[in-house]
C-alpha cells in the first residue's frame, strides 16, 4: 500500500470542528473568569481604601473633601494639603481640595492612582456610550471610585424632598446635606454638616465627629452589565465599618421592574440592612 502523507479533507473538518468546540466551551468560562477577577479586584480595593481612609482620618481628623462642581464652584486643586484641616472653617474655607480620594495619592496612603481604578470599568470602545465618557488620562477616569453616577439614563436616586439632591448623585463625598442633627441620617455623613445660609450647605473640621458604621463612602457601579442576581445589575457599596456589600441596583437609580416599595429615598441612604443576599 503506499504511504500518503498529511490529512485528507474530511480529517482536517474534524480537527476543525473538535477546535471549535473546545473554544465554544472554554471561551465563555475564560470570560466569566476574568470578570470574576476583575470583581474580586474591585472589591479588595475598596476594602484597602477604607482601610486607608481611617489611617487619614486618624492623622487629620476627617476625610478628604469632595466639593467640586457644586454649584458650579471650582475649587483650587494645587491647594497645600498641610494646611488641612486646620484651615477648615467657613464653606469657602473648606473648598479648598476637590481631589477626594486622589488625596490619599497626594499624601503617601496610596502609592499610585490604580487602586482608585475600578478594573472594569475599562476605555471606551464606543465614544457614545454614555456609561464611558472618559479616557484613561482624565481624572475622572482614575477616579473610578469617586465621580458621579454620570448614565444619563440611570441617574442616581435622590430623595424628592431633599433640597440638595445633587449630593446624592456623588459616589465620594464627604457630607450628604443633612445639618439637622436630630435627623436619623445626620451621622450618616463622613463630616459635620452645616447650613451656612442662602442654600449654602458644607463640611466643617470636627475632630470630635464619628461617623455611624453605616455610612456609604462610596459605591462602585461599574460592574452592573456584568454582575447580575436576579435580573439585577449589581453594585459594589462600601460602609464605613469596612464592609463591602453587594446590592441590586434598583436601590441606587430607577430600574424597569424594581421592587415597588421598601427602596431608600436617595441613593446613599441604603445601609448594609438592605443588602438582599444572605
């Protein structure tokens, strides 16, 4: 019989098919792996940067101010950071750092901007898509952790009776308006709030003031498109006992086919109670 050397046609489409196959398979699994990381990432990130906000409040007996764009008033942000807090005590006074988190880089906490990074929330491949305006370079981009929820179409929830709904729509900031203090989420804040007058609300340096273990710092929501429990795109919320808790995200902005009641008015007022996973 004589000897024929390489595969015939029909050998060739099985080796093809079985390939296909097998990447069929394997394709999806690397997939969920990678996000799965990319989660877990994120939430050991948030756990540090907690972390790493108690050593700063420790050291300057409060947390980093965010207070830029509020009412359109754009803050100084080459501002000495050692002058901080005991510069603090009128709201002018206090707008003097609009970095947020990106303090805890300025002073040494942090040792570069990747941990404010959420890694999924990635560059744009479509500029359109209104869920990733920026680019790596903008801060906002680095600033993963601390903008705004900025989806036009899933604006954060705010409270309807609330004068300053705009704070609501901060993942980071350090006080959300309330300067009643016999109001219950009057210690929900990361800072002492006062009313200055003529709708002008802001922190205030107060060593003395202790935030309640409730507290949102921040939430993270770039994962909604790909961490899902019951038809849910879920967001990463962290509290000031150092908690991160995953929640649906039907508590923090208008979602088709929500729970009809039993949702916090504003968007960070959910606490670690409402967190529906066992």
């Amino acid at each position: 019989m004589p000897w024929r050397a390489g595969f015939t046609v029909l050998e060739l489409l099985v080796v093809i098919a079985i390939i296909v196959l097998i990447m069929a398979i394997t394709f999806p699994v690397g997939k969920s792996l990678i996000e799965g990381n990319r989660t877990t990432t994120c939430v050991m990130q948030m756990g540090r940067i907690g972390q790493l906000l108690k050593v700063y409040y420790q050291d300057w007996q409060g947390v980093p101010p965010r207070y830029d764009a509020q009412g359109d008033r754009i803050l100084d942000t080459d501002e000495n950071l050692t002058n901080y807090p005991a510069n603090v005590n009128t709201a002018d006074d206090y707008m003097v750092d609009g970095r947020g988190l990106l303090a805890l880089v300025d002073l040494g906490y942090l040792r570069d901007t990747n941990m404010l990074h959420c890694p999924c929330h990635r560059k744009p491949q479509d500029p359109a898509d209104p869920r990733h305006p920026e680019q790596p370079s903008d801060p906002t981009y680095i600033q993963s952790y601390t903008g705004r929820d900025n989806n036009p179409a899933h604006p954060a929830r705010t409270s309807n009776d609330d004068a300053y709904g705009q704070l609501n729509q901060y993942k980071y900031l350090s006080i959300r308006g309330v300067f009643d203090p016999a109001d219950p989420d009057y210690r929900r804040q990361l800072s002492r709030c006062v009313n200055y007058g003529g709708g002008v609300v802001g922190p205030v340096a107060d060593p003395g003031w202790h935030p309640d273990d409730s507290t949102v710092v921040f939430w993270c929501n770039w994962h909604e498109d790909s961490v899902t429990e019951g038809g849910f795109g879920q967001y990463f919320v962290l509290f000031w006992d150092g908690s991160v808790h995953r929640m649906p995200n039907y508590l923090f902005h208008d979602v088709p086919g929500q729970p009809a009641s039993g949702i916090p008015p504003a968007a960070w007022r959910v606490s670690p109670a409402d967190d529906p996973t066992p």
